[in-house]
C-alpha cells in the first residue's frame, strides 16, 4: 500500500523551547528523544515528521503535568507564522475567502492537518484533525491547530471578533482557564468535532486591504507550489474520510460525491497507488479508535457509533482482530505508555 510521510515546517514549533523551559522542562533534551534535532529550529521552512511534532507536545505536556501544553503554544502564535500565506490572507475581500485560501494551501505548510467549513444557515463550522502515520494521542497536536486558526482569524478579522463556540473532541481538562483566556467563550469538550463555530455574518463582511502587489506575488508563488506538489489519490481519499466518517458511515460512494467524480474513478485511481478503499478506511478507523480511546471518556459503544459500526458488539470484535485485546485494556495501556516511552 502507498504511504506518505507527512511533515509539518519547523515553523510549528515556534516558541516550544521557551514554554518547555518555563514549565520545568529541558527542550532539547525531549527533542533529541523524539528524534528532532536541534537545529531544525534553525530555518522555519525546515520539514519535519508530524508524528515526531505530535509526540514531542504529547511527552512535554505529560512531564510537566500541563494539559494545555498545546493550547499554550498558540496563545503566541501571531499570523505571520504562516510565512507567505499570511500576505495573501490578508488581501482577501473577506474572512471567507481568506479561510478558503488558508485550507486549500494548508497542505504547503503541514501534511497532516485536515480542516473544512460546513455552512448551517447563519453558522459556519470550522472543522480541524490531524493525521499521523502511527496511531497515537493527538490532543496537544488538535489544540494547536485550532488554537491556531482561532488566532488566524482573529487577526484577519480584527480584535473585536468572537467565536461562537470552540469545540473539542477530547475530555475536558482540570482546569479550562487558559481555553477560556484564549478563545474568550464557553469551550466544549466531548464534541463530535475538533473546531470553531462562527456566524457566517462575521466571514461575510468586507475586510480592509493591504500591500496588493505584495499579496499577489505571494499568491503566484504559493498556488506554483500547490501545482507542483499535488495530493495524490491516496492521499486525497484518506483526508477526506478522516472528515467524514465521525459523522457516521463513510462509503465509497460519499467519497466518490465529494471529489465530484464516480465510485469506479476513485477504485482505479486507489488501484493505481497500490491501495484501496477498504484498505485506507482501515487506517483511518484504526488512528480515530486509538485517539478516542486514548484522549476522550466516551464509552466503547459510542465509540463504535463514531466510526461507523452497526453496533458496539461488531466494534468490539474488529478492535480485538485489530489491536489484539478489549478496547478496554487498550485505554488503560495507552494512559501508561508516555511514562514508560
């Protein structure tokens, strides 16, 4: 079967040295143990694996008895961290079409992130996930990522905005003082999404303009690197049951729907990266069940419902084919794992 690496910039770790030192931590010390040099901090633009980003958040969050390690990091995170992105977002007539730009050139700047907008009436949901190579914890990696968007737009769309709600998939954690510091609003935990509500009112309105031919030499460059580095099937595929299957069953056919082509075209394509659909759906449930387990309290059986399984007794016997023990015994294994790795 095909497999990509996924890789995030450097760029995402911005700030990570100084917050690990301010909460007791050695970073170079936890860095070298997920193997990240030191001087990939060196050069923004430097790509490094997502899972080694993942784990390094995870490790530095479970040492320093910090649950928001991840959301932390954001709190800093101004937009031009986006490098040339934040140029073109900038000079977008509005917030929407600034989140249009910023998901279609997302998979420039991290590999793993998967985000979408869903409009409900006078509502737009911003939903976020990230994928890994290997099943793992992600919660630090999830509140970043919607940490980040949270302050892209409010930088796009001036200090006054306001999300309407900010949601997690997650457990709550001890103490939500510093989600609600950031993000200004009631956040929910146990969500069936990763991701931001906002009115849609607010991505509507006209923005206030910048450097124009700055912008538009930014946007020729970045959509040249969107047209030299496209998604390959797989690839595609993948992401788009990552953002459909929490919603229930995902099928071939939905897929197929949302790439605007026929089932046929997306079974020739697979086949031509050495995959198929069956296949990558089995990655994804296997990655999904293994942070549900791991990162939320939601019971087996909603679990099952979750990723699409007719009841929470044919769940629990993929999972055992799957993992090799109850979903149960995984859960508790994989709280200890951090402290032994």
């Amino acid at each position: 079967m095909s497999t990509v690496r996924r890789v995030v910039r450097s760029a995402s770790l911005r700030g990570y040295p100084e917050l690990a030192r301010a909460v007791g931590l050695d970073p170079w010390a936890l860095m070298r143990r997920v193997g990240l040099p030191r001087r990939c901090l060196d050069d923004p633009e430097t790509r490094v694996a997502a899972d080694a980003v993942a784990r390094l958040l995870e490790l530095s969050a479970f040492e320093a008895g910090v649950e928001d390690f991840g959301l932390q990091l954001a709190s800093s995170r101004p937009l031009s961290n986006l490098g040339l992105l934040a140029l073109v977002l900038r000079q977008e007539p509005t917030g929407l079409k600034a989140l249009e730009t910023l998901c279609r050139h997302l998979n420039l700047l991290n590999t793993s992130l998967v985000a979408r907008t869903e409009t409900y009436g006078n509502i737009v949901v911003i939903a976020e996930d990230v994928l890994l190579d290997r099943p793992m914890p992600a919660r630090q990696s999830i509140e970043l990522a919607v940490g980040v968007m949270f302050r892209v737009l409010r930088d796009v769309l001036g200090p006054d905005w306001r999300a309407r709600s900010v949601d997690f998939m997650h457990r709550a954690p001890r103490h939500a003082s510093a989600h609600r510091k950031l993000f200004g609003v009631d956040v929910r935990f146990g969500s069936p999404f990763n991701g931001i509500v906002c009115n849609s009112l607010d991505l509507e309105r006209r923005l206030p303009r910048t450097d124009a031919d700055l912008a538009s030499y930014a946007r020729t460059f970045l959509e040249r690197a969107v047209e030299r580095a496209p998604e390959d099937a797989a690839e595609s595929v993948r992401r788009l049951i990552q953002a459909l299957l929490p919603g229930g069953r995902c099928t071939v056919d939905e897929v197929a729907q949302h790439l605007n082509i026929d089932r046929r075209t997306v079974h020739r394509r697979l086949r031509a990266r050495g995959c198929t659909f069956s296949e990558l759906l089995r990655v994804v449930r296997r990655e999904l069940a293994a942070r549900q387990l791991a990162d939320t309290d939601r019971a087996a059986a909603e679990v099952a419902e979750l990723l699409g399984f007719s009841s929470a007794s044919a769940f629990a016997h993929w999972f055992r084919a799957e993992f090799g023990c109850t979903a149960g015994h995984w859960r508790q294994q994989a709280r200890m794992r951090l402290a032994t790795s």
